[in-house]
C-alpha cells in the first residue's frame, strides 16, 4: 500500500524549504489557523507568510530546537525503556489533503513519527497534563499526513528533564476540525487573496486604520459596546476603592511597614527609590537640534471612546 503522501525532498532552512513551505499550511502553522496558538501567531501571519512576508523570530530559540533535537535522539534510543531506533525526519505533503504539509522530527524503527519539542523550565507545568494543545493539534495534523494510528511526542525540559507522550490519533477531531478549517484557510484566504480579518488589537492597529465614517451596530454590537462601557466603568469603581482602602490601611499603620495578622504577614508597605526619569521638556529647550535628530514618531494607533448619549 502506497503512502498517503509524497515526500518532498528539501534541505531544511533552505531557500527551496521556505518556497515549498509556501504552497501548503505547515502542520506546525495549523493551531494558528484555528486559533489555538501559544506563541501569538495568528491567521494573518500564516496567511501573509504564505504570501512572502514572514512574522519575525528569534533565531536563537530556532537554533536551540534544532541543536537539541540531536539529545533528544540519543535520549530515546539509550534511557526512554521505548527499544526505538530513530532515522533523521523528512518533509511530506498529503496526496488527499495537498494543502497540507507535515515535517517530522525524526522516524522510529517501526515507522512511528517523532516530534521533538523543548520547553523553558518554567514553562514546564504547561506538560504535566499530557501534550498541550497547541502541540497536540501540530501532531495531529502530522498524523493526518502521515496516516499513522500515533505518534510520539519527546519533550526536553529545563536542560535537565525527558519526558515522553504517545498521542493517538483523533479521526474525528482531523476530519470535522482540522481538515476543513485548514482547507477554509487555504482556499478561501491564501488562494483567494483575501486576508483573514484580525485576530488581536496590534493586528488592528496595523491592518484597519480608521476612515471618517459610521457603520450601523447590529443588536450583537451595540450590547458589546454597552457591555464593555459598564466593565470600564466598574473597573474604574474598583481602582477608585482599592485606593481608598490602600490610603485606610496606610494611616492605620503609621510609619509602619509590614502589616501582620495573627503573627502572618498580610502586606508590606516600605519606602522604596524613586524612579529616574528624562526631563524631555528642558532638553528640547536647551539643544532642540539634539531632540529632533533622535525623536521618531510611532505608528499610528486606534483609541476607542465611549460614547455618551445626549440627554434632553
């Protein structure tokens, strides 16, 4: 029986890799494209990537993925207990579904595909549950490439800890989720040429300058308009008590500063340094040629109002 896919036969991060990555969604890109990214990245920047404008990355964490990937090869095959031997990875694209592409890590011995992953110490509890969703869905659309029953998922914790997860693959979730918001995405944006709409208020800013002119709410918009004026407003009730209870607590404790409760430590309030700031205004004054050749305007940005109605 043939594989449910073609191999694609490129060096990673080559100019010919980044030019194939360009013709179908990566599986790696697919939890952005339903909205389920970690990092931030949105269906917009999947979109303008796949158009040739590139999100920005740092190319130090890009390098410590792969320069890891090496440790997490030798972990598996000498201290998992999983008896697999691995062979490098390759890049694949799915015959059924060619709007799709996967790269895989590595391959074990028996077929099986490898993901590899490296998490911050600090970010480690996000994998004491099992595989977090953003990577779950990368590694079920591998699976839908790959048209594997599983996969394996090794984690690299800290610099210190191995962790490793089988993911079973989820035939529902790839046929009534993946596939057709991916095919939605590739067809209907990328080939169409029609961005999707913005997911964040950066991407707003960027996107949607504001023009002169109204547009009719519908009932769902005015009650979100309405919604948030009374969370700003109560927000703004809150901030207004919390700083009168902070002035309260303050004259009771005098010169004080630790507030103890039954022996426990409540709260401190100490004395701390001022902060340094830059008196702009008389540098201006003094050498304004200075001011001018190191001031640069940002961009432009939308600031939304409230507004209140009139009342006879």
């Amino acid at each position: 029986m043939s594989a449910p896919y073609v191999v694609v036969d490129v060096v990673p991060d080559t100019t010919e890799w980044l030019d194939e990555r360009r013709k179908s969604v990566g599986a790696s890109e697919v939890a952005a494209v339903m909205g389920l990214s970690s990092y931030g990245v949105t269906p917009l920047d999947v979109y303008k990537s796949k158009h040739g404008i590139d999100r920005d990355f740092d190319p130090v964490l890009a390098f410590i993925g792969h320069a890891s990937e090496p440790i997490m090869h030798e972990w598996v095959e000498q201290f998992s207990g999983l008896h697999l031997t691995l062979r490098p990875g390759f890049m694949a694209r799915s015959t059924e579904w060619p709007f799709l592409h996967a790269s895989f890590d590595r391959v074990a011995s028996d077929g099986t595909k490898v993901q590899m992953k490296t998490a911050h110490h600090y970010a480690g509890h996000h994998w004491d549950e099992g595989v977090p969703t953003d990577i779950r869905v990368q590694v079920q659309a591998e699976m839908a490439v790959s048209g594997d029953p599983r996969a394996l998922v090794v984690v690299w914790i800290g610099g210190r800890e191995f962790r490793h997860f089988w993911e079973p693959r989820d035939e529902r979730f790839i046929n009534e989720h993946l596939i057709p918001t991916v095919q939605a995405f590739w067809e209907g944006n990328v080939l169409a040429g029609v961005a999707p709409d913005p997911s964040t208020l950066a991407e707003v800013n960027a996107e949607w300058p504001s023009e002169p002119r109204p547009v009719e709410a519908s009932e769902t918009a005015f009650e979100m308009a309405e919604r948030r004026a009374v969370l700003l407003s109560d927000a703004k009730s809150m901030e207004e008590e919390a700083d009168a209870l902070k002035l309260a607590l303050a004259q009771y404790m005098g010169t004080a500063d630790t507030l103890t409760y039954q022996g426990r430590k409540v709260l401190t309030f100490k004395s701390q340094r001022g902060r340094t700031s830059f008196d702009r205004a008389a540098l201006e004054a003094d050498h304004p040629d200075i001011v001018a050749a190191y001031t640069r305007q940002g961009a432009d940005f939308r600031v939304m109002r409230y507004v209140k109605e009139k009342t006879k």
